[in-house]
C-alpha cells in the first residue's frame, strides 16, 4: 500500500487521500507491535515512513505521539524533543488545542530525561494539571492516556510510584477506549518492583500477564530483579543476560544501557559480585552518556558508586556520587538519596564524621518522601554503617531495625537476611 502511494506519485496520477490513509494504519501497527516488543528501532522506521504519507495539513496526533516516544527510545532524544515542539507548533498553528497541549507534554517528558533542566518535574506537573481538564472537556482519550501517561512519569521522578502506577492505569483504560493498545506493561511493571507493592505480589502479576510478560524482554527483566530478591541467583542471571542478547540485536537504543547500567548491575551488586556489578555499571553509564540520556544516566551514576564503595574503591566511588549530584535535579529522589549515602560512607571511612552523618540523614528525609521501599531500606542500612563507624552502635542498630522493616514489607529476603546478619554482629560486638 505504502508503494502504491509512491508509485502513483512517480507515474503523475492524482494522490489517493484512502489509499495513503491505509497505508498510513498499517505501518503504525506494525510500528506500535515493533514497539511491543522492544524494537524501538524497527518502531521508528514504521513510524517515520507513515508519518510521510500524512497530508501536509493534517495532524494525526495518536501517529506524531507515537513517533515522538519512538525516537526518545532510539536515542535520539534531540530528535524527539524538536519533533514534540513541532506538533505543538503546527497544532497551534491550525487552533487545535488538545493537540498543542500534547506535543507540550511530549516535549516536557523529553525534557525530563534529555534537558532536564532543574525544574522540568515541577514544569510538567504543572502543565498536565493544566491540560487534563482541556483533554476532559473535549472527551479526548487518546490526550487523556498523553496525560496520565505524563502524570505517571512526573511521579518516577518524585519516587511515588505507588501513584504512579494508578496514573499508569487511568492510561491504560483511556488508551483502551481510543483503540490503542496497552502500551505500558513496563511502566506498570516498574512501579511494582520500585513502590510497596510486595514481591510475591509483583511476580504474581507477571505470571497472570502470561504469554505478553513472557515475550517483553523488559518484563523478564523486572521478574529477574523479584527473584534475585529471594535468592534465586542463577535463575535470575540467565533471564537478565537473554533480555540483554535481545535487546542487544535489535539496536540497542535507552532499553539497552538502562537495563545495562541499573538492572544488571544492581542485579550484581545484591548477588555480591561488586566488581561485575561496577563493570557493568560503568558500562550502562557510557551508553547512555553516547545518547546524550541524563535522567537515567544520574541514577546510573549513583549505583555505579556504590558498586565502587563496595570495592573499596572510594576515590572513584566519590567521583561517580559527585557525577550523579552534577546530573540529578534536585527533585530526581533516588539520585539524590544515592550520592549521598555514598559520599555519607566515604567520608565516614575517612573520620569525617559529622559531615558524614549529615548527609546520610539527608539522604534518609529525602527517602522518607518516597514510597520506596526497598531503596528505603539501603538508605537505612548505609545510615546504620556511617553510625557505626562513628562510634554509635546503638543508633546504628535502631538505623538497620528500620532497614529490616522496609525489606521485610517489601518481601526482600536476601537484604532482610543481611540485615539481621549486621545486626546480630552489633549486638554481638556490644559491651557485656
């Protein structure tokens, strides 16, 4: 159908505005089944050629929406950024509302990840307030799954993803009622795995999805992280390392050097292998640093200092915690908690004790925000370790009781062992 369209062109016969029309639902299906299951780059192509056959005066928003994420997942975040400040562009341009509001959106999430400048999250926030009630009124769905979609992502970045995943969910329902398909399994996933909800819980929603979590790489990957959290090592390192030969053959892109740089070697680090899991870290963050990618890079950078931390190594695991405070903004949570409970660790392991326990409380009032429990409980325990050094074992055990707390209601059995394992070594150290 698509060279039909052409071909007419070539021989001087009058466009056909139904055979294009066609041609043009086509290649958006298979563009948003490329997108399903990880090929952003095959999605991207899909999408480019069917955004070619759009009339010049026509606006199909589900199409330049869908293109926008397309590109960001490719890595070519600047590419989406000035085709989401195009749409909105055009959209005013021709009095259509809904549709300037959307590419706004759009351009906004690009922001986040990409500009991210200090107050993207708050921009954004603001904006979505602003166009939910628009979207509304008109009885759009397809602005109104752009919106929640766009709430969603604002509280990723807050680290409230108990509320995020409801977002999540409003989108889907209203992506359902325009005829789209469900797109945001991953999201969902993730807001699973990163809030309250318990991992029994996480892993029995994954084996209720069936066949659709089976075949998502990305899925596998939140299933790999829930059963390392019980332990189970192997089992999930060849789930870990199969999703990374996918996503590796089908081009790479954001997927790749996140599940790279903050699964696998986070994965790593929990199963007790900090050198793999700082090889690997160092590995995503280069990755994404290539894609010009700063949102996910600063958490990266986090966890890649804390990897070091574990070695011993602490000048790079200062280094890298400075590289995650200069990336983060100031309400990206989790970057803001990682840099500093480590630099709160190195400057503990090198008698700065004050400045050491400063930061580490910072770090736990800026946890306290979120709904995170598992990074919860780390920040707790890196409390308790800054504690102890300084000389505190009581506070330092009161610390890892509240640690043990958030594993336990998170169901995290390996860190909830660790943790009782610490401890009983306080107690077992403590004068008689």
């Amino acid at each position: 159908l698509e060279q039909a369209c052409h071909y007419r062109t070539e021989l001087g016969q009058p466009d056909t505005d139904e055979l294009a029309a066609t041609a043009r639902r086509r290649l958006s299906a298979a563009g948003r089944r490329a997108r399903r299951r990880g090929d952003d780059n095959a999605a991207l192509g899909l999408f480019e050629r069917a955004a070619a056959l759009v009339p010049a005066a026509e606006i199909d928003l589900a199409l330049e929406t869908d293109l926008v994420d397309a590109l960001f997942w490719a890595g070519k975040g600047g590419d989406a950024l000035r085709r989401a400040e195009s749409l909105a562009e055009r959209a005013a341009a021709a009095g259509d509302r809904v549709g300037e509001l959307c590419g706004r959106i759009k351009e906004g999430v690009c922001r986040l990840y990409y500009l991210q400048p200090e107050s993207a999250t708050e921009q954004l926030a603001a904006l979505v307030d602003q166009a939910l009630p628009v979207f509304q009124a008109a009885g759009d769905d397809l602005a109104l799954y752009t919106g929640y979609l766009a709430l969603g992502q604002v509280a990723h970045m807050r680290a409230q993803f108990d509320a995020g995943l409801e977002a999540y969910e409003r989108a889907v329902t209203h992506a359902r009622q325009a005829g789209l398909p469900d797109e945001l399994l991953g999201w969902r996933a993730g807001a699973r795995r990163n809030g309250t909800t318990p991992v029994p819980v996480l892993l029995e929603w994954l084996d209720e999805l069936g066949e659709r979590a089976a075949r998502d790489a990305y899925l596998r990957s939140y299933r790999a992280e829930a059963l390392a959290t019980l332990g189970r090592f192997d089992e999930a390192r060849a789930i870990l390392a199969q999703a990374r030969a996918e996503l590796a053959e089908r081009g790479g892109g954001i997927r790749l050097a996140n599940l790279i740089g903050q699964t696998c070697g986070g994965f790593e680090l929990l199963a007790g292998d900090p050198a793999a899991a700082a090889e690997l870290g160092a590995e995503g963050c280069r990755l994404l640093d290539e894609l010009g990618e700063k949102g996910y890079l600063s958490t990266a950078a986090g966890m890649l200092a804390q990897a070091y931390y574990a070695l011993d190594r602490l000048k790079e695991a200062d280094a890298w915690a400075g590289r995650a405070a200069e990336l983060g903004a100031s309400d990206d949570a989790i970057t803001q908690m990682l840099w500093r409970q480590v630099r709160a660790k190195v400057h503990a392991r090198r008698g700065q004790h004050a400045e050491a326990e400063r930061l580490a409380r910072e770090a736990v009032a800026i946890g306290a925000e979120t709904d995170m429990l598992n990074a919860q409980g780390d920040m707790y325990s890196d409390l308790a370790e800054v504690l102890a050094l300084a000389g505190k074992p009581d506070e330092a055990a009161a610390a890892l009781e509240q640690a043990l707390e958030r594993y336990e209601r998170k169901g995290n059995l390996v860190m909830a062992e660790r943790a009782r394992a610490r401890l009983a070594e306080l107690q077992d150290a403590a004068p008689r």
